[in-house]
C-alpha cells in the first residue's frame, strides 16, 4: 500500500517509530542467580516481517563481587497461530549484549554472548572481572543489552526474559527451574501505518538556496493517531513540487539526494529522517 503526502517549501524528517509491548509476570527469583536483577523491558517495533527490538536493564547490586556472573537469556514461549516463528529456541531470538563497562567503584562487568555448543545466539553473560578499588563505595551498576527477533505472522507473541542459570547452575539458553523469569507480551500488526504527519522541528524563515534549509519530521500514525513503523510493503510517498529539493536522506545511514518536481519514496529502512530545503 502507498500513502501519498503532497506539501510544498518544507523540510521533511521522518521518524523512527516505537513499536509495544506489555510486561506480564515476574517468577520467584533463584539462590543461586548473582546478585542482579532484570529490570523493566521495553520494546521497540511491533509490524509483520520488520525487526522487534527488546531493551532489557539488568541492575547488579553493590555486593557483587569479583567472580560473580549472570546470563541473561530470551526465548519466544507463544505466537499467534499462524505464525512460524520457533518457540522455545535458542536461535529463534538474537542478542546483542551491552558493551563491556567499568563501574566508578572500579568493578569491570564483562560482558559475551556464549553459544552453549548449540549455536545459541539468544543469551548475554555478564560477569564481574574486577573488585571494588581501594577506598571506593561499592553501588549498584545497571546495563541493558538488546533481544530481537522478526515476527512473520500479525498477532500476540510472548517472550520470556529470564536469568539463566547462575553461580552453581550452568546456563543454556532456555528455561529451567530455578531461573528468574519476566514474560514480555508483543502485539503485531500487518500495516499498523494508516496516515503520515508532518511537524516543523524549528519554525522560522528558511532558506531559499544553499543548505541552511527548513527541517521537519514525517511520522507514520497507525489507526488511533500513534506513532508506528511502516512495513516491508508500505511506502510514503512524497509528492515534491518545482522550486523545493530533497537534499538529505537519513535512514540506516545519511543518503545525499537531489530531487525536485517528482515523487520520492520513504520505505521502512529510511524511516529514520530525512531532511529537504527549499
């Protein structure tokens, strides 16, 4: 499907858009886990073949030592019926882990996304390779690393998001017991973008030659006016007039253009920004 946008002598911007997701339950938590807690995850996209992105913080009490560690690992536990995605898989979620961080107390979190001999990319370890330095106050050091995976179906799926092993229990990228678990719901539709919107970042006099053009955002509305993400069939079209150029696009990456009097085309990969001048 195409939404068409006809505007004359503005900038366009168009916007990455947040997908949704609802937190569900918490497990009891294991003895034998480190001292670190999986705070609230979020989730970021939420369209038919276009990436889901899960933001999960994981906060490291004060009385972590060195030698401790952690895994924290995801797998998808539900997904609508039409859906192929695998359920409790160690391939069906990839993880991208936080990078490696030094604490203002000096602990050094260490952090790896092991394999378990099975080819699991679904699990971030994190382990603490430095003590609190000398005359320093141990705190609590959170970091957050990322779960993704690419729902092929509309509907609700659920990920579970849990500590996987521990000290004395060897971690393997699924459930079992004793593991501390958060169940993420993700809800999925197949074209959530029904309408675009326009918003000048910065109004004011802009202008006619050279780069110093105006700036605006273009976002995607799904049906109830929120911000969604175009699917991979879905393109917004912008109708530019004579005497108005696209001069940027900024996607995955910034795309230098010249375009004026004739339609240019914003797909999901470019829905970041993209800026014109008149």
């Amino acid at each position: 499907m195409s939404t068409k946008t006809t505007f004359k002598r503005i900038a366009l911007v168009a916007v990455a858009a947040l997908g949704f997701g609802l937190l569900s339950s918490v497990a009891p938590a294991s003895a034998t886990d480190a001292p670190a807690t999986v705070g609230t995850p979020v989730v970021f996209g939420g369209t038919t073949g276009q990436p889901v992105v899960i933001a999960v913080p994981v906060t490291f009490a004060s009385t972590t030592v060195a030698g401790d560690s952690v895994a924290v690992s995801a797998v998808l536990v539900a997904r609508p019926t039409l859906s192929s995605n695998a359920l409790n898989a160690v391939t069906a979620i990839t993880a991208t882990a936080a990078a490696t961080a030094t604490a203002a107390d000096d602990r050094t979190f260490t952090t790896t996304t092991p394999n378990y001999s099975v080819s699991a990319v679904n699990s971030v370890n994190y382990a603490v390779t430095n003590a609190v330095g000398a005359g320093k106050t141990a705190i609590a050091t959170s970091m957050t690393s990322f779960y993704s995976f690419t729902p092929n179906a509309a509907g609700t799926y659920q990920v579970a998001v849990f500590t996987d092993g521990g000290a004395t229990v060897v971690p393997t990228g699924l459930i079992k017991s004793g593991d501390t678990l958060k169940y993420v719901t993700v809800t999925v539709a197949d074209a959530p973008a029904v309408s675009t919107k326009l918003t000048v970042t910065a109004p004011g006099t802009f202008s006619t030659t050279g780069t110093n053009g105006a700036v605006v955002k273009v976002s995607a509305l799904d049906a109830a006016g929120a911000v969604a993400k175009l699917n991979s069939g879905q393109m917004i079209t912008l109708t530019i007039p004579s005497g108005l150029t696209v001069t940027t696009v900024t996607g995955a990456s910034s795309v230098t253009v010249s375009k004026t009097n004739t339609q240019y085309g914003l797909v999901a990969s470019a829905s970041i920004a993209s800026a014109m001048h008149t």
